[in-house]
C-alpha cells in the first residue's frame, strides 16, 4: 500500500510538469499576433489570436449562463458573425452582461450593425463538466459551449459553421463586456501529489505504532 501511495505521488509531479509545460505553450502561442480565423476544415489551435469580418445577426445570439464579471452574476452573449466573400459564420463570445440587461432591447447600443472587425482568440470545445447542467436551446439557455448544438438552434448550416468559438478581447459601449481570456487551466497536481505522500508517510507511522 505504501508503495501505491507513493507511486500515486510521482504520477502526480509528472502530471504536474505536463500541465506546466502546457500552460506555458498556449502562453506563448496567446502571446503572438493575430491571424485570419480559420474556416471550417483548417486547422483551429486553443488560444490562437485571430481576427474576423463580417456582420452580427444579433437576432440569433444565445446566451451562455453560469458566468460573472468582478462578482456580478450574468450571462456571455454568443452571436453568429456572418463572416464577408462567403468565409462562413463563427460564433463570436462578445463578452459578460448583467442579469437585468439579458434582454437585447435593454442594450440597443451595443447591437452594431454593419461591417465590424472582432479580434480575440479561439476557444474550442471541451468536455461538460459532471454538475454542469444540459444545455437548453429552446429557452435559449447555455450553459456547455457546443459550436455544433449551438449552430444548430441559431439555424446555421453545418457546412457553414466554424467548429470553435472567437472569445472577443474587448467589448462595445452599452454591452457587452469584453476581456482578454486568461489561462485558468488547473494546476492543482503538487497539492494532491503531497497528499498521497502524507498518506505513505501516516500508514508507515500507523504501522510502527
């Protein structure tokens, strides 16, 4: 038993170290200059910068819930941006608005309408947590981001779709609230790795006694 728990601990440091080496690539990679967002069937990396044209159908946005911004609960706004020449739609996570201001006519000045350029980085999908709850699409109630599901309830064809999100880096006067996206991977491996060699150490201790 000894012997598990210790093994256990040493998973734990490499686990450690994988992580670090991780989070220190996708820094480096959110560090450089943004290019052009990829189409459907290019390559997508997580936290690559991009940048996309188009126009935003606001009548199609969905709203991500779950989410706060300095200890004010709301919701992410997610809107179809209908990308120029026939590009292809991504949707774009244009950023936090508060509870009272969900409903879009409460935040008619942050409705652009026309041609926008958004800059952010790509955030592709991952796995739902095991207490995240299913995600809604006819209440229009997200809280897993799904491109595909998503693209689904907003009408999109498939073929037109970009499989990842565009988190925009900076928001518009009225709503909403854009920030740049921090690497909150979590690194928690040297804690438990401690916490197997503690519990070597005890069984020894126990053992003695």
């Amino acid at each position: 038993a000894v012997g598990v728990l210790i093994a256990l601990g040493i998973w734990q440091i490499r686990r450690g170290e994988e992580k670090a080496a991780q989070i220190a690539l996708l820094a480096a990679r959110s560090a450089q200059a943004p290019i052009e967002a990829p189409l459907r069937g290019e390559a997508a990396l997580d936290f690559q910068p991009v940048q996309a044209s188009g126009s935003f159908d606001h009548a199609r946005e969905l709203h991500v819930y779950g989410r706060s911004d300095r200890g004010s609960p709301g919701i992410h706004v997610v809107t179809p941006l209908k990308r120029g020449d026939g590009r292809g739609v991504v949707l774009v996570d244009r950023g936090f608005v508060p509870m009272d201001r969900v409903d879009p006519a409460r935040r008619l000045s942050g409705q652009i309408e026309g041609v926008v350029s958004v800059a952010g980085i790509i955030r592709l999908p991952g796995e739902r947590g095991l207490f995240t709850p299913a995600n809604d699409p006819r209440r229009n109630n997200w809280y897993h981001i799904d491109p595909e599901e998503m693209g689904r309830a907003a009408g999109i064809a498939p073929a037109e779709l970009a499989p990842y999100l565009l988190v925009a880096s900076s928001g518009v006067a009225g709503g909403p609230i854009g920030r740049p996206v921090a690497i909150d991977l979590a690194a928690n491996h040297l804690h438990y790795a401690l916490t197997w060699f503690a519990l070597a150490a005890g069984l020894v201790a126990i053992f003695a006694v």
